[in-house]
C-alpha cells in the first residue's frame, strides 16, 4: 500500500505535538510495509534519508499558473495578508509588525514570481503572516503531484492540509483521510479565528474519513463541527520507548524538589493555573523550584504575575528547549504537570512517565483515556492540583507507586497499536472503492 501523506512539519524541525505524532505513526506504518511518500512546505535541514520518501513542496516544478484562491463546494476562500497569527498577543504585536515589515520586500518578491508562473511556489513552512496563502500554494501543488505520483490513500495531519488533501483526490480519486491532532476550539477556547474554524469545517465535511487522537476531540468534532460520529475514527497518540533517551547527569541541592510545565506558554496549555497552584505549594513546600518551559503568547503576563506573587526567587522560564535540554530537565524533575485547559491528547505527560517523573495531568486532555491510574485534575480547580502536587513531594512512596504505575501502562502504550488501527481504516477505505 502506498499513501501520499500531508504534513506542516517533521523532526527535527517542529513546534510541538504534531511533528512529533507524525514522525511516530509514519515510523510505525512503514514497519508494516506501508509506503509513504510525506509532503512538506519546505525541507529545511531535514535528513531525506527518512523512514519515509520526503518531498518538498516548495521545490515541485508547477505545470501552470494557479490562482492563489480556493473555490470549492460550499466555499470561497481567498486569503489575504495579514499580522494576525495563532497565540499572538497585545505585547507581541508591535514586534511582530516590525518583523513582517523588515520581511516584505522578499515576500512580495517571492508572491510576484508565483503570479508570473515561476517554476516554484513560494510556500516557507512558517506559521507567519502569509500563511493562509501559503496552505493555498500548497495545496496546488498537491494537484501537481498526485497527477503524477502512484498511491492508494491520501492521508492529511490538521487543517493545513486540508487544500492538499481535497485537490489531491479531485485528480486522483483517491480517499482523503484527515487526521486532526488539535482543533480551533483547542487552541482559542471560545474565541476562535473564523477562517481556520471553516477551513476545519469544510475539510471535515469533505473528507471522506477522519482520525481524532481521542474520543475527547471527537466529542468537539462532532458537537462543534456538526459531524456525524461514524465518520469519525479514534486512534490514540503513543509514545516510543527509544524516546526515553539517556538519563543527563545533572545536580541538585540537597532536598531540593523542582516540579516541570513543559509545553507552549499559551491558553490551550493553562499556566496560569500552573502558577496559582504553585503560589499555594510554597506555603506548604518553599523550597519547591517551579520551572516553565517553552515560549507563547502568554509569557510575558506570566512573567508579570509570578512578580505579583512575589514568588519569582521560586520560578525558571527557560524559553524554547529541545534535544539534550529536554532529557536535563526531565532528568533534573520530580514532578511534571500538565494543567491544559484543552489538550486533544498531549504526548509529553508520556515522555515524562518514559523519564520515570511522576505526572499529574488535566481531565480534559485525552491522553488522560489511556492512563487510567495517573492523577488528574480539572483545569480550573486551582486547590486540587495544588493538593496533589503537595501530596506527590510529601510522600515518596506515592511517586514511586507512581512511577511503577506508569511503567506498566507504558507496556501497552506503542505506536505500532496506532498504526495498526490506522491501517485497518485505509483498508476499509480502499474495499468501498
């Protein structure tokens, strides 16, 4: 079976979750003898040399001048620029509009050769102002290749690639499954962006199957997005046990307890709650060192109010970390913790139990479907987390019971179980014609 696969990134370049699911379940589909020919936006610094056969879009000759618009059946898109990004912030936004600004000249030289029928589209892999556009480019060149590319399914990870999905199967006939790590809904709460909201809906609609990453997205599909449920597929994220890394050698003071939020400092990710909770600890526990890891849109206020608190002696932010950084940290924690507001899974509390640190997740993530004896919270109950974070540093006996909990839960945790799900979906779709 060979499947013509979308995606917006793949390590080691990426910015969260969804890079990291992708490179997961195409390792574990290609272990069972699926091809997957994996289309990027761009290819920077990528080794081709993958498990999978990877394509650049913006390095596919285009046959002919494509409009950057979208008419489809029951919609007209046609994107225009803008500085409005996902997480953008008041603080942010004049140095994002001084970066757009220092960059127009190249983007509109780059938009001038795709109106003259340059032999590439201008498409950067960025999640920056032009972006709309660039989904659009994308997807025509999705039109281009599966004019000439042999495969069975058409398989997209999120609503970027919902153009290249739709234009793929219109030339080809082929499925078009969309796999939806993270909806609007997820990332906004109740303020969505109306133009990601209807790419979303329309992709859904026009899809001939999707894959949610838990039964918790699905519930948001199907009430939010007004999808009917047997269109709809869970197939839970996983975890690699190779990803446990080595353990870093690292020093702590003796005694010392540092308790880990590791994820995009935005709302989907509830730091705030984080924060509360942790004000509440150090009156029980001061010599707790809370550490936040990872950048977003909420930063600066959560700088600002761990002043307030005056708690600031007790808090690290140590911005975007990856690689050897990622294993100190976990190496150097006792407790990790994820307070999200809404989570469609959330791989990292599993990349933590592989690093032997206990975890206390929210209940509104999916990954709390599989981890059926994690500790678990409400977002919003700033006491009971605080309560369980006290009770996970107090008393050493439940961290270990916690740890060999999560050891035993791992051992049935693996990708192989999703893509073994994710091929029985591509079969059924293939016996329908």
């Amino acid at each position: 079976m060979r499947v013509l696969m979308f995606g917006w990134e793949f390590p080691p370049h990426i910015s969260g979750g969804l890079g990291t699911a992708c490179f997961g379940i195409t390792k574990a589909l290609t272990e069972k003898q699926v091809e997957i020919v994996f289309v990027l936006p761009r290819i920077k610094g990528v080794d081709r040399s993958s498990h999978v056969t990877l394509l650049s879009a913006s390095e596919i000759p285009l046959t002919r001048t494509m409009e950057v618009e979208f008419f489809g059946k029951g919609m007209d898109f046609r994107p225009i620029d803008s500085i409005l990004r996902p997480y953008i912030g008041e603080e942010q936004y004049t140095a994002v509009l001084s970066e757009t600004r220092q960059s127009s000249e190249e983007q509109e030289s780059s938009k001038e050769a795709w109106r003259e029928g340059g032999p590439c589209a201008a498409i950067s892999g960025d999640y920056g102002p032009d972006m709309m556009a660039e989904i659009v480019r994308y997807g025509g060149v999705a039109r281009v290749l599966a004019g000439r590319e042999n495969f069975d399914i058409i398989h997209g990870h999120d609503w970027m690639t919902v153009f290249a999905g739709i234009y793929a199967r219109e030339v080809s006939g082929k499925p078009f499954i969309l796999h939806v790590h993270a909806t609007e809904f997820d990332r906004s709460g109740e303020n969505v962006n109306r133009d990601i909201f209807e790419i979303e809906r329309f992709g859904m609609r026009n899809a001939d199957c999707i894959i949610a990453v838990s039964h918790y997205t699905k519930g948001i599909i199907v009430n939010r997005y007004e999808i009917k449920p047997e269109k709809v597929s869970v197939v839970h994220n996983a975890v690699t046990k190779e990803d446990g890394g080595g353990y870093a050698a690292v020093r702590k003071r003796p005694g010392q307890k540092i308790v880990l939020f590791l994820g995009r400092i935005t709302f989907q990710k509830g730091p705030d709650y984080f924060i509360e909770a942790a004000a509440r600890v150090l009156k029980v526990f001061p010599d707790v060192t809370f550490v936040m890891a990872g950048t977003g849109d909420m930063m600066p206020r959560m700088i600002e109010r761990v002043a307030e608190l005056r708690i600031g002696k007790h808090f690290h932010f140590l911005g975007f970390i990856s690689g050897d950084q990622i294993e100190q940290i976990y190496a150097m924690s006792d407790l990790y913790v994820m307070p999200s507001v809404s989570e469609p899974f959330g791989i990292s509390p599993l990349e933590a139990m592989l690093r032997d640190v206990p975890v206390i997740i929210s209940r509104q993530s999916g990954v709390a479907e599989i981890l059926n004896n994690a500790l678990t919270v409400d977002f919003w109950d700033v006491s009971d987390l605080a309560n369980k974070m006290i009770a996970v540093l107090q008393y050493p006996a439940l961290s270990r019971d916690m740890t060999d909990m999560s050891r035993e839960t791992l051992r049935t945790i693996g990708w192989e179980h999703a893509a073994e799900k994710i091929i029985e979906i591509y079969e059924g779709l293939r016996a329908k014609g």
